[in-house]
C-alpha cells in the first residue's frame, strides 16, 4: 500500500499541485476570510456538521435522529441526507475547530477532489496532461459550480461534483476499453453518489443508462457482468442509507416539497438572455425576477463555446466517447431553456429545478472542451496561458464573496444561531427553518413548532406536570396518576421509535403516531416510561449487508491484484528466460 501511494505521488506530482493551485484560486474567499457567507443552504449544513458531532460524542457515529434539532422535537436529517462525507468534519469540530471554519475545510477538501477525479477522467480518455489541466479548470471554475459554492450552499452536489467524473471514468474504462477490472471504480463512484446527493444520485443513473445505451452494440457478457458485479457493490455499500430512506418514505405522509404542486418547473426554467449572463448575483433563481437579481445557473462561456473545438479534431482522432460528451452535454445545458413546455412536464418534478441538469452539463461539455481546445493550440504553454486566463475570470466570478457581511465567523457558535444572533431561527416557517431549511421530510401534519410545548400530553391535549430527561436517542420519563389517558409525548415521530415500560423488567408497550405527527404511547400506569429510537429491522439488516458488501469488494480487489502481480512476474520471468537464451 504504502508502495502505491510513493509511486502514485511520483507518477501525478503535477496533477497534485496544479489540482492545489486551482483550488486556492477557485476558494480563496474562504481562506483568506475567518468567515463563512451564510447562503441559501449553508444553514442546513452547518447544523448537519453540529449535530453530528454531537451524536458522535455521545456514541453514535451513523444517528438515525438528531433530537436536539426542531425545538427538542428531533429530526431524522441522516435518514434522508447522508452524513456519511461530514464524519470528518464533525470529528473536527469535536477536536475543538470551529464550526464554520470546519464547513469551508469540508468545501475546500470536495473542489480538491473534483479537480482530482477531472483531471484522472480526461488523463484516461486523452493522456496529455495539458488537456487534463484544462479540463479541471473548466470544471471548477464554471459558473454553475460556483454558484453551487457560494450562493447556493448545496454542499451535497459539491459532493457529488467530486465524484461524478469518477462514475464517468468508470463507464469508459469498462464500456469504451474493455476493461474488466473497472468494476471496483464503478461500485466505489456509484455507491458514493447516493451518500452524497439523492437527485444528483438520479441523475448519475440517468448517465449511466445514457452511456450504456451507446455502448450496447458492443455489449458482450463479460461487460455486462463487469457492469452487474459494480452496480451490485455500489448497492450493498449504500444500502445503509438508501433502504431505510426509502422505508421511512413509504411509513407515512412526509412533507417532500419537490413532489408537491409547489414545485413549478416552468418558473425555474432558463430564460435565453440567462445563458449570457456572466455576473455572480446572490440570490435566487427563475425567470420572473429582474435580470440583476437572479442567481446565475449557467455554464459560462467557455463550456458554452470552447466544447465546439473538438469538431475541428481529425477524424481519425476523435473518439465515439467523447463525440457523446459534446452532443448529451450540449443537450443538458439546452433542456432547462424557457422553450421546453416544462410547466406540462409533470413527471420530471424529481428534479425540482430543470437548471439541475447543468450538473450533468459541466461535466460531459469539460471533456471535450478540454481536448478540442488542447488540440488546436497545440502547444502546452497555450494551454497553461488559456487556464491563466480561466482563472482570472474565476477570480472575477468569486470576488463579491469578500463583501458577503450576513454569515458565520469563526468565534461564533451554533447557538448564537438558534438563540437569533443573526437571524430569526424560523423566519416565517412553522419549523426551526436554520436547522430544516425546505422543512422536507417533515411528518404531514406536524403541529406548529414554533408555539408547541415541550410538555408532555394526555391524548385530549392536557398538559401534564411530568418531567423528563432527554438525550441522543433516548427518552425517559415517571407517571404517576396524571392521567388515564395515553401519553403525547414531545417528539416528531418516525418509524423506528419503541416503548418500554419498567417494573422489574422491560415491557414493551404500543406507541403509534398522534393525530399530529408526534409520538403517542399508551397509558400503562404508574411507573417509569422509557422511549428509545431504534434501528428498524430493515436498517439493522442493511447496516450490516454494507459493512459485508465493502469488506467483500476489498478483498476480491486485493486478490485480483494479487493474481494480476503474480501473473506479470510469470511473464517476466519467461522474458527474462528467452532473452538469456
């Protein structure tokens, strides 16, 4: 292992740095500023990293309900969006970094590894260095990353954009080469797009189908096992997160807003005048705002133009794969258009925004823009000065970030959030909106948070002078003679909660879901109640087919390496034989 890594360093020394470079460039905002801009998102994500660490210090590494969050009512914010990337900043936290220093080392850390992973897709379909320079640089510096950085605060999809040329490398590697041991690759990206972002993770299956089906003409079986065997993986290593989701989707009526009859495509949808817009605005975006005062969601110049350059490549050199690239990534970024009747589009309201497919834009458009581009100037030194000048415009596009004044310094804590230091925790939700931002996945009804008591209840609404102790997944409290009525206790429900009732041994007793989304238990007498939120049969199983699933993959991985070593030093061996002959 250790022999790797040297040999790693030392074959992509450059790809490391120049990778390094652009992403000083592209984040240099937050490294120059004890600051973190409080955006769209970033609220959400910054209790994510609180509340994980919280959990963490209290024993719990893969929390199923953070229940401090909501007002003491809990919030099930891991089960339907993976914390699994935010462990090291949580644990960072936890050493004693502040918590919005700890989200722009995350960010930081997630544009390092997109360049990374860009950088491997084009090294592999392209060899020059120069044309994966460039490609990195596309990528990073395109507009709708940015925007996603800086005025969206959608952390998961800055995740996602880390991995996706991954998931592409991956396809070319089993689909256009041949290569069988391209599996592994392909169950690492694949698995960890759904930890990263659930309608990111749709769209990766969407691309998947799209290079598939370009592919199918020289499909043979044992491509398509290869294909089954990463898929497989990619499954069971996710499958922690993915099924119990789903299950808890399916136990009752949740609150999903891009489900809903408010998700109306066709105000979200790109406007023409929208796809020459070239000025970072912090706001939002739609196609009924003034042009100065709507976010920025396109590509930018230079994928919008520069993936043209490959027409000019030879014949000869161009590649079916990435011919795809040019054509589906053009395609993407025309979809969104205002043209497209995406008001009637019903079914594609899992997209919640149709400009989400610029995620798929940059990256397919990067490919052949970074080729065609390298292939024309010829020479490496106008390649660099080409990248030179990609990064000055980054500098421009990143700039009005130092004047952002609303967000989180370094000295202060999320509960100077919670406690309205720098804004009302609601603003004008039923719900704690800086710990729940879109308020999804909330049970449908749910009382109103803001005025709901911490008390608990008898069934008809009393409340009742019954104390309790409360702490990571764990409820308790002593009834006396209060009431003959079953209990409404102070917390959202979800699939997963269990009573017990304590004599001289546990008795489990009934619990369901109040009329209003909290937890109900029934009324056993006087004694001492205690409320755990338990793995559910499905997660317990599911925890542990993907510790299985990755342990597996990682000694089939070993031992195909292994085989591989052995059978090269066979064939040294016999060459070494011939030549002495």
């Amino acid at each position: 292992m250790a022999l790797w890594i040297k040999d790693y360093f030392r074959k992509y020394k450059w790809d490391l740095l120049v990778s390094l470079i652009l992403t000083l460039i592209l984040m240099f905002p937050y490294i120059v500023r004890g600051f973190t801009p409080v955006e769209h998102d970033t609220f959400f994500h910054l209790s994510r990293i609180e509340n994980l660490s919280i959990a963490i210090r209290e024993g719990h590494f893969f929390p199923a309900i953070y229940p401090y969050e909501n007002n003491g009512f809990g919030y099930p914010s891991s089960l339907f969006y993976s914390d699994f990337f935010l462990i090291p900043s949580a644990l960072l936290h936890l050493a004693g970094a502040p918590l919005a220093m700890c989200y722009r080392i995350t960010v930081i850390i997630a544009v390092y590894i997109s360049s990374l992973t860009m950088m491997a897709l084009v090294r592999r379909i392209d060899g020059r260095a120069s044309a994966a320079w460039l490609s990195a640089a596309a990528y990073l510096f395109s507009n709708y990353h940015i925007t996603d950085i800086y005025v969206r605060g959608a952390l998961g999809e800055v995740f996602a954009l880390a991995v996706l040329p991954a998931l592409l490398n991956a396809l070319y590697r089993i689909l256009h080469e041949k290569d069988t041991e391209g599996w592994f690759v392909l169950a690492l990206s694949l698995g960890s797009l759904a930890l990263c972002h659930n309608l990111t993770f749709a769209l990766g299956v969407f691309l998947f189908i799209l290079v598939f089906g370009l592919y199918l003409d020289q499909l043979n079986k044992e491509i398509f096992i290869t294909l089954c065997k990463g898929v497989g993986f990619a499954f069971l290593i996710s499958a922690f997160f993915t099924l119990p989701m789903l299950e808890q989707l399916g136990s009752q009526t949740l609150v999903v807003h891009y489900f809903g009859s408010s998700s109306n495509l066709g105000q979200y949808s790109v406007d023409l005048w929208q796809y020459f817009a070239n000025r970072t605005v912090f706001n939002l975006a739609g196609n009924t705002r003034p042009h100065d005062a709507t976010m920025l969601v396109n590509v930018g110049y230079f994928l919008e133009f520069a993936p043209l350059a490959y027409l000019f490549v030879s014949k000869e050199k161009k590649n079916r794969f990435v011919t795809f690239c040019l054509i589906a990534g053009y395609l993407m970024i025309l979809l969104p258009c205002s043209l497209i009747p995406w008001d009637y589009l019903y079914a594609m309201r899992i997209l919640q925004f149709p400009w989400r497919l610029n995620t798929l834009g940059i990256l397919l458009l990067s490919v052949p823009a970074a080729i065609g581009v390298t292939e024309i100037l010829k020479k490496n030194i106008a390649v660099v000065l080409c990248i030179v000048l990609l990064s000055g415009e980054c500098v421009w596009h990143v700039r009005p970030v130092l004047q952002r004044t609303f967000g989180m310094s370094d000295q202060m804590t999320w509960s100077d959030v919670l406690d309205g230091q720098l804004c009302d925790p609601y603003y004008s939700a039923d719900y704690v909106r800086v710990e729940l931002a879109g308020g999804d996945y909330l049970p449908w009804p749910h009382p109103d948070y803001r005025t709901a008591t911490r008390k608990i209840k008898s069934e008809s609404g009393k409340e009742l002078s019954i104390e309790y102790s409360q702490h990571a997944g764990y409820f308790s409290f002593e009834a006396g003679q209060e009431t003959d009525e079953d209990f409404i206790l102070p917390l959202t429900w979800y699939e997963g909660y269990t009573a017990y009732k304590t004599d001289k041994s546990f008795t489990m007793i009934e619990l369901e879901k109040s009329d209003e989304g909290l937890v109900k238990i029934r009324n056993a007498g006087k004694g001492s109640y205690f409320v755990l939120f338990e793995e559910t049969a499905l997660r317990r199983l599911c925890n542990s087919a993907s510790i299985m699933g990755f342990v597996f993959m990682i000694l089939i991985k070993m031992k195909m390496n292994w085989w591989s070593e052995y059978f090269k030093q066979i064939e040294k061996r016999k060459n070494n034989d011939r030549n002495r002959k």
